[in-house]
C-alpha cells in the first residue's frame, strides 16, 4: 500500500451544466491523485442525491440546502487533509462563494461546454424532458446558471479531451502548492 502524501487538505469545485463532463474529469483527477498516494474522497451529485439529500427537489432552496450539505462534508474531509473532489452543477453564485469561504483550499473548476453538447450527451433525457416541462427547474433551461466570475481553472469540455481537462486540474493543484509534481 502507498504511504499517504496529504499534508494539507484541499477542495476541488468542479461546476458547470448537467452533462458538461463534471463526474468524468472527477473521476479521472481522482485516479491520478489516488495513484500517487493521496487521500482523495469524491463527492458527486448523483451520488449524493440518492442517499444524504434523497429528501431534497429542485427548488432554489432545496438546492441550496443541498449545497450547504455538501459544504458541510467537503470542510470537514479538507480541514482533515484530505483531496475532497466535489462535482455538482451547483448553479449559484451565492452558494460557491459560500463553499470557498468554508473550505479549505478552495478551487473552483468551471466546464464551460455549449449547451448543445450538454444535450447531445445527455444519456438520461433531462434535457429533452425540461424542454418538453416535464422537469421543472431544470439548470440551463428553466433555472438559471450562474458562470463563475474567477475560478482558478477553466475547461472546455466541448473542445478538449477529459483527460487534457484533468491534465489541466492536476497542474493547477501543483502550481498552487497543493500536491507534488508528476514525472
């Protein structure tokens, strides 16, 4: 077994659209970090929703109510030292400002990926049923996505491979003093 590398814990925020490639670049952050010795814990929105928040809709305060959940776990997992992935759509503003104060060393991660090829990869038909109003508050089609104004990291998805975006996570966390080079 590899000896654990976290001296210092940190939270990676990756947001954007549904299907903008969020859990996948996750994933695969994930894996690099784990290979290298880290402690890493993965905390994704559909996991999520079907256990600690299954009580929860899709209202502005449900979903914030989900954020704020998620908030909770992600400071408690990076306080501790420990690489805390978190990949939710998590449309507002107000709620990953919040998250960055709360966690610690927070890294916001915005997929930026045209709608159109949000819809296109969406396997589950949400979109298509939010166009059709059988989803209601739907992000990106009848509820608002708010673009993150800074974040410390851009990826877009629609125009490079989700193993250049993880590339792309893994240098940042370096440059940021947050984990050791890659050879």
């Amino acid at each position: 077994m590899t000896e654990s590398k976290n001296t210092k814990g940190f939270t990676v925020w990756f947001t954007g659209l549904p299907c903008s490639g969020k859990t996948t670049v996750a994933i695969l952050v994930e894996k690099k970090l784990k290979d290298k010795g880290y402690l890493v814990e993965r905390l994704d929105g559909d996991i999520i929703r079907q256990s600690l928040t299954k009580d929860l809709g899709f209202s502005k305060e449900d979903r914030d109510k989900n954020i704020e959940r998620v908030i909770f776990i992600a400071k408690l997992l990076s306080r501790n030292g420990i690489a805390t992935l978190v990949s939710f759509v998590s449309p507002y503003r107000a709620k990953r400002n919040q998250a960055r104060q709360e966690t610690t060393n927070f890294v916001e991660v915005f997929l930026k990926c045209r709608l159109e090829i949000c819809e296109k990869r969406d396997i589950k038909g949400m979109y298509e049923k939010a166009r059709k109003g059988e989803i209601k508050n739907f992000t990106g089609i009848s509820d608002p996505y708010e673009e993150p104004l800074n974040p410390e990291v851009i990826l877009e998805t629609d125009k490079e491979t989700p193993e250049q975006s993880a590339g792309k996570v893994i240098e940042k966390l370096q440059l940021l003093g947050l984990v050791g080079k890659y050879h």
